[in-house]
C-alpha cells in the first residue's frame, strides 16, 4: 500500500482543511493533544474531539494512528472511523480507552434490522503496561471479507462478514475525541480540582490504499 493521506502535526496550529475540531485540541511540541477543559460550573468538564468528516474519508485501505492514552481513571479516549451517512448498510470501528493500560475495541453496524455494537467477549488486544506511558500503534483495515485490528502492526482481532455483520463499501472518516467524565463531567476525586486529567496525545495519523 501507499501512503495517500497524512498529518504528522508538526505545524503551529491543526489544518482545519483536514480537521473538524472542538475546543480543548491543540498541537503541543508535535503533538496532537486533546484535554479535558474546564465547564461552566466549579469542577465540572467538557471533552473534547477532532475528525475528518465532510473533509476525508477513505474507502478502502488501511487507517493508523501513533497514541497515547491516559492513565486517569473515569473519563475514556478514543480513536475510530465511521461512515460519512450512517445508513444501512454502514459500520464504525473503534479503540477506546477508558484510563490505564486498559484498551478495547468495537464495531458499530447499521444493517436492515437495527444498530449494534459487536465486542469480542474476551479482549483480543495484547496486554501492555505501556499504553498510557509511550506511543502506540493503532490501526483499522476492512474489505467485502471482514474487519480488522491491528496494534504495533500486529493484527490483534478479525470480524468476518456474516448475516449478522454486513459489510460496507462505504468511505469511513477519522475521529479522535476524550471523553468527559459520569455526572456532565464532574470529578469528584482530582488532588487540583482547578486541575484536569492528563490530555490524550497523537504523534501522528496515516492512511494507506
């Protein structure tokens, strides 16, 4: 495969050709970083998200991103890709995190009957005390065949097309967001409270055909 698609975010500010971004997503030393901003009230938060939507999409090849996630528990992270329309047949892959070295991965249909989540029932990914600590590799590749995972270049699980797992031809769009926290966001137990959890990082984002 070629390389056709890319933002390594060595720039001041974030392409917003590419981009669709909230607030609290900035570059910070190369990086992608999305935090955890301060809400309206005291110790109350707001998440924040970046995709491509309505800017790239790719329909077929593979889609990898460098991350870090957090290791502050009660609040997620994720990094997935979703078709454009949302409509049958359509589907979205995903990483989440939920705080810790903890990563899981899902896949979102939209078939004829109704909308679904599919979760392996054990987590396929490899274990690793790391994936809050250093950068690792996360990445998505699907066909008419089946779905796929892979971490460090590793294929970590396969969703095959059935009755059940429509497939879909369909360009699928990049997103990136950190979640806010249970209770609008509320922290009850930070040592700061004028302090949020520690951002999400992303060192860089591919797409192959």
């Amino acid at each position: 495969m070629k390389l056709v698609w890319s933002d390594e975010f060595n720039d001041k500010e974030i392409d917003k050709k590419k981009w669709n971004v909230s607030d609290g997503v900035k570059i910070v030393d190369g990086q992608l970083s999305l935090e955890i901003l301060p809400g309206s009230k005291p110790m109350f938060w707001r998440g924040s998200s970046i995709n491509t939507r309505g800017k790239f999409s790719s329909k077929v090849g593979y889609i990898e991103a460098s991350i870090m996630f957090v290791q502050t528990g009660g609040h997620g992270c994720g990094f997935g890709i979703g078709n454009e329309d949302n409509r049958n047949p359509a589907a979205g892959m995903s990483f989440n995190n939920g705080g810790g070295d903890s990563v899981g991965l899902s896949l979102s249909i939209v078939n004829e009957e109704r909308g679904r989540t599919l979760n392996p029932k054990e987590n396929p990914i490899p274990k690793d005390n790391t994936y809050s600590k250093k950068f690792h590799r996360f990445g998505f590749q699907w066909s008419a065949a089946d779905y796929r995972w892979y971490v460090d270049g590793r294929l970590a699980n396969t969703m095959r097309i059935s009755p059940n797992i429509p497939a879909t031809t369909k360009p699928m769009f990049i997103s990136l967001d950190h979640n806010r926290l249970p209770e609008a966001g509320l922290l009850k137990n930070f040592k700061d409270p004028n302090m949020g959890p520690e951002p999400m990082r992303v060192d860089w984002v591919k797409v192959y055909q």
